[in-house]
C-alpha cells in the first residue's frame, strides 16, 4: 500500500477550508498534533486522530491518560456551533480516569477513549447536538449546580498494519462530551462517555 491514504473528507484545521484533502500516512503521524476535523460523504463533521498514543492491547494505563491529560488544564476551547467556551479544570484527568464510564470500557473501546483524548480541543470545537440534563446529585451541587450538557462528536483512529506499519484505515467511533455548569458560571468538560464504534462506515483508500 502506497503511503497515501484518500479518506475524501473535506479537512479543516480550526476554519473550515472545503478543498478535498488526501493524508500523507507518515506526515500527519508526525505532525504537529496530528488531529484534523472535516465532514464525511454524508456531510457529517468527524475528527481525524492519526496518531496512536496508548497502545495498550489488553489494558490501558489509565495513570498514564490521567497524567497526560493534565497537560490540559487551564486551557479553554470554543464550541464552534453553540459559541460556547469550555474549560479543562484541574478535576477533569481524574475524574475521567476514575469514572463509572471508564471502569466498564475494554479493549477496542477502551483504547479508542484513551486516544480521543490527545483531540480534545478539536473534539469540543466541533461537537454538535448540545442536551441538557438536570443535576440529581448532592455531590454536584456546586460544580454543577446549574446543571449537565451534553455534545456528541464522531472521531476517526488509524489501523496500522502489524508488519509494516503502513496505515490500512480510519475506524470511526461516536463519544459524547459530558459538560458540567459550574457555579462560578462556566462550562467545564468532567468526562467523554458512551463511546460506540461505527461498524459501517470505516475510512479506508
């Protein structure tokens, strides 16, 4: 397989630019950050992540997430539909370590979760489809006391091949961005949940 892999989703890195975009394997692997976000054939807004961070075939090291993820606190990101700014508060890597979600995730889903989050910033601009959800627990009552939102975004994750190391394909998953209103006013990201791999739609040459 050539290096080149057409994906034919339309690449855009912070604005949209519509040009039909071809990635280079081994340039976007070691790129910056190696995350873009484009529409699929449908129209539909996906992030591309090219790199595999956590590759961790039976196990994540979730210390290892947790302490990467501490590389975000203090950042603020823009949802680019909804114009809302949210937060990465020092809360966040533990609580997604730590979390219900987390705990009952293995293999494939579990690996997909740990790597979604070297897109955060993309993932949360390009979130769609804002929810609400009231606050039921006394626990939250100040870190979100104003209650619970909820964003879903679909992200795409490279296959490299074992032998190699050529990349074969994109597999698409869908998480939700799980937000809380805090007292203080703001929106602050407590975790990324649900995730579910989409077994129809991979992006492949």
């Amino acid at each position: 397989m050539s290096g080149k892999v057409d994906l034919r989703i339309n690449i855009y890195r912070g604005q949209v630019d519509t040009n039909n975009a071809i990635i280079n394997a081994n340039d976007t692997k070691n790129g910056a950050n190696g995350v873009n976000c484009g529409t699929d054939l449908d129209g539909k807004k996906i992030v591309v992540i090219s790199d595999i961070r956590f590759k961790g075939k039976r196990n994540i090291n979730w210390e290892e997430v947790e302490q990467y993820l501490k590389e975000y606190i203090g950042d603020c990101y823009e949802v680019v539909e909804t114009s809302e700014q949210v937060y990465i508060g020092s809360d966040f890597p533990g609580e997604l370590k730590g979390s219900g979600d987390t705990k009952r995730l293995y293999g494939a889903n579990a690996k997909a979760k740990a790597n979604a989050t070297q897109g955060i910033p993309m993932l949360l601009q390009c979130a769609t489809n804002k929810r609400w959800q009231e606050n039921f627990k006394g626990k939250h009552n100040v870190d979100a006391k104003f209650d619970w939102y909820r964003f879903t975004i679909r992200f795409a994750l490279p296959v490299y091949n074992n032998d190699t190391g050529d990349l074969e394909r994109f597999n698409i998953f869908r998480i939700e961005m799980l937000i809380r209103h805090a007292a203080d006013g703001n929106l602050y990201l407590y975790d990324m949940v649900n995730i579910k791999k989409e077994t129809n739609t991979p992006l492949e040459q």
